[in-house]
C-alpha cells in the first residue's frame, strides 16, 4: 500500500450507544492508534447519517461518510415494526456501502466487526475481523433467526474476505477449526487495541448504592459470562469478608433470563444489601473511577474472544482473578490470578479470599499494568493493520 492510498473503515454496525461497548472500544481505540499515527487523515469512515456527527466529532482527522437512511424504514423502527431494523441494516451495508467505497477511492476496506448483515465489497482487499464464533458455541440462547443469520454471514466472510482478522490464537484455530476450507495464512491474529489512563490520573467514584470495601466485575449479565457462580462464591464467602460485589453489565435480549436468574438467586439467598448491580450507564471517567475503587477485580467468563474487561482492570493495577477458559489466558499474558475449575463456586471463593488475605504489592501491580499497555498500546497494534493493509493491495494485480 502506497502513501497517500486511502484507508477505507465500516462503522455501519456503530451508533452512539455503541461507543461503551467491548466493541466500540475496540474499534475507537483502534482509530486512535491511526491517529497517533499520523495516518487519520488518509481514513474514510463509512457510517450511519445518524452516527456522523459524533463520529466527525471523535475522528476529526477522518474523512466521514455518511450513508442515508431509509426514512420509512426510520419510521417504522420507531414505531418498533419487526423486521424494519434488519431491512434497514441490510440496505446499508449490502446496496448502499459498495457505491460508496468505490467513489471514496480507498484502496482497502477494513471491518473492525464481523456484523452479521455485512458483505465483502467487490474490488478491492477486504480485512474482516472475527471477534469470536460465539454463534457456534452459545448459539442456544440466540433466536434461531439470529443464530442462522449470523452463521450465513461468517461463511461468506470465511469465503470472501483477503483476510480474517482474529483477536487471539484460540479464535484464530476456532476458525480455522469450524471452517476446515480456510487457508491458515488467511488468518491472522491482531489483538484489541487498548487504552486506559494512569492510575494516578483516574479520579474515584463509588454511585451513591455501593458500599465500600468492593470487589468488581464488567461484564454482560449473560450465561456465558457464568456471573451465578460467582455469586454462589460471594455467599460462602459473606461472613468471612466485609466486602460488598459490584456487578456492572446489562443484559440484551438473549440476557434477560439469565439477569432474571441473578435477581431471584440474590433475593432468595438474602444477599440484596451486599450485591448490586448497576446499569451500563456510566461515563467512562465514572466507569474507570468505578475499576480503581475496587480491592479486587473478578472475571468469571467461561466465553471470550479476546477478554477485555479483566485486561483494563490490570491496567489500572487491580489484582484480577479469572478463569482459564477460551482466550484469557493469552489476552492476560499469563500475569494475573487464575481459578478453575471454572463452575466450581467453592474454588473461586477461595482464591477470592486468598488474593484478599495476600494481595499482589503495588510494584507487581505496577509491572503487570506497564506490560500491558506495552502489548495492546492502540499505536502498536495501529501498525500490525498498516502492515496487513499493505501485504493485502501488494497481492491484488
């Protein structure tokens, strides 16, 4: 890829309420890397019309290209008629983003998510990056359509795609194992861009519903997360520690069951005065005020593609206990506190009252955090996509 060849990004997957997600941040703290860079100014961004005045304001390096939106399908979403979202969504990244990629002139196109109504763009290189394959793996708690939708569409990027980006070893041979046709040199592994401030930058905060001393969790209140168990955990652990748990997630709609699940175990065990759950609402001063409050911070995911929250904690020199399932292990680099097996309620209580009773010291801490940001700093992994940007429009003719 030649300086001066344009960078072409789809955002049509984000939307405001987007931005605090593991994907936005992803996906932001990606763009920041380019930015710091110096290559913003060579990136066209290809959103939403309702998207593009936030992203001109977060990106205003970035040429933004807007797509209009159906009003009569803006409408009928409104007025929640079913199925106007999924027509909406497929006008814009399968009729809509062709034509305009092709008039940007970019020499690349770039998915930073694997968005089930997407499609590779005709001619020129297409970068997909793969999150993870929880479809395969969790695709019971999905709706069939959803789950089939989703499975149509990582097939035609399985079968498209120059490349397949994957967030870490484990996604990268989960593809490679659940699409046996992919050459393995199609995939590549990139990991999350990351960035979080300094400790000392960070100002506490503690909502008004939290008692003090806390232990931490972020995540979805979803099945796979496994957050029961850490909650079965906290209740053998409630006479013997004085602090309170802090669950920060919402639940989607394949969520509820389980988040419903959590309110009754919590009621039923009388545990309504030392666990709260809060809302995903928070700025992102309030949430990373939220992190450096906590004496420890506790993942209990049975599921990630890449495994975000826990990272972030360490950044800010939390100690961090998670499992060893699917990709934590790589993502955490082996630095933090690790329990298994992953369901047994007994053994994270007791690694929980261990790390409590004998936290890591503050120069350990301080170590891990600094190798962390080293690994996932948004430049570094900004210029593992330059790189890749460059193999794929070297092997078009």
């Amino acid at each position: 890829m030649e300086m001066g060849q344009r960078i072409g990004i789809n955002l049509l997957f984000m939307t405001e309420g987007w931005l605090p997600t593991g994907i936005g941040k992803h996906t932001t703290d990606l763009l920041d890397g380019f930015e710091r860079l110096g290559v913003m100014s060579e990136c066209t961004l290809f959103v939403r019309e309702d998207f593009a005045p936030l992203a001109s304001r977060r990106f205003p390096g970035a040429e933004v290209v807007a797509l209009r939106l159906s009003p009569v399908l803006c409408a009928l979403e409104r007025r929640r008629v079913r199925g106007a979202g999924i027509l909406q969504a497929r006008s814009l990244f399968q009729r809509k983003l062709p034509p305009a990629v092709r008039e940007s002139g970019a020499a690349v196109l770039l998915h930073p998510f694997n968005d089930k109504f997407a499609r590779i763009v005709p001619g020129l290189p297409n970068i997909m990056v793969i999150h993870d394959l929880f479809y395969r793996h969790y695709g019971d708690s999905l709706p069939l359509f959803v789950r089939w939708i989703t499975g149509m569409g990582h097939e035609h990027f399985a079968a498209k795609a120059d490349r397949l980006v994957a967030l870490s070893q484990f996604v990268r041979s989960d593809i490679l194992s659940c699409f046996p046709n992919v050459l393995s040199d199609r995939v590549v592994v990139v990991p999350n861009a990351m960035a979080m401030p300094e400790r000392a930058d960070i100002r506490p905060f503690v909502p008004p519903e939290v008692r003090k001393p806390y232990i931490l969790c972020v995540n979805a209140l979803r099945r796979h997360k496994n957050t029961i168990t850490l909650l079965k955990a906290f209740r053998l652990l409630s006479d013997r520690i004085p602090h309170s748990l802090v669950l920060l997630g919402s639940a989607d709609r394949s969520g509820v069951r389980e988040e419903t699940e959590m309110q009754q175990y919590i009621a039923a065990e009388g545990m309504g005065e030392r666990v709260t759950i809060l809302e995903s609402g928070l700025s992102d001063d309030e949430r990373n005020g939220l992190f450096v409050g906590a004496d420890l911070f506790v993942s209990p995911s049975l599921f990630e593609g890449f495994g975000r929250t826990p990272v972030e904690a360490a950044m800010v020199e939390l100690p961090v206990l998670t499992t060893r399932e699917a990709s934590l292990p790589e993502a955490t680099m082996g630095f933090l506190f690790s329990y298994e097996p992953s369901r047994d309620e007994h053994a994270l209580a007791e690694a929980i009252a261990g790390i409590l009773a004998d936290p890591p010291s503050r120069e350990k801490r301080r170590q891990v955090a600094g190798a962390l940001r080293r690994q996932y700093a948004p430049e570094r992994i900004a210029g593992l996509y330059l790189k890749l940007f460059r193999e794929v429009t070297e092997e078009r003719p």
